[in-house]
C-alpha cells in the first residue's frame, strides 16, 4: 500500500479556539479501517504533534483517541492569548494546516 497523508485519509481535519488560551484539533475518519490504520502506526502522538508545532509537550492538555467517532482529538495551549498583538489566526481555525502532510504507511 503506498503511503498517503492525513489530509487524503481524513474526512475532517479542524482546528479552533477552546477558550481564549488554547486551540483544540479534531482529526476525523470515515471508515473504521482507516482510524485503526492510523492509531495502530501510532502517526499522531503527544510527542510527534509537539515535534511538529514546534511546541514543549508540556503544552498539549489532551490527547485522545475516540473509537467511537472515529476521531483523534487533541488540544493545547496558544503560544499568545487570542486577539493579542503578535496573534496570527485569532479564530484558530487555519492551525491544523501542518497535520494534512503527515505521511502514513
């Protein structure tokens, strides 16, 4: 099977504000094959999504994998409160645009 990303493999791939101090993540599938796919190869970890966003792990606040949605949700805290000088994306929604390039087997 040739490799495919997140973004091919996922129905939806979302970001958004969980408050103003934190952006929370939803990686969701269709089929049940899929979702186990991609959480038996373990592509989205604690670890790997810090490594990824360039953040200490200390940040992610949860992490999850919810069978019954087919879904992989995780959440951590802004670098800079929402609406502040400096804040790039004040709605949260355009930060899961790195998670749609990971490659899985």
């Amino acid at each position: 099977m040739a490799k495919q990303t997140i973004g091919q493999l996922a129905k939806v791939v979302r970001s958004k504000n969980a408050k103003p101090f934190r952006t929370t993540f939803d990686v969701i599938f269709s089929d049940e094959a899929t979702y186990r796919r991609v959480v038996d190869q373990k592509v989205l970890t604690p670890e790997k999504i810090a490594a990824l966003y360039k953040i200490d792990r200390s940040r992610i606040t949860s992490f999850f994998e919810f069978p019954a949605g087919l879904a992989i949700k995780f959440t951590f805290r802004r670098g800079i409160k929402q609406g502040s000088i400096g804040d790039t994306d004040i709605y949260g929604c355009g930060q899961h645009a790195p998670l749609l390039d990971i490659e899985v087997d």
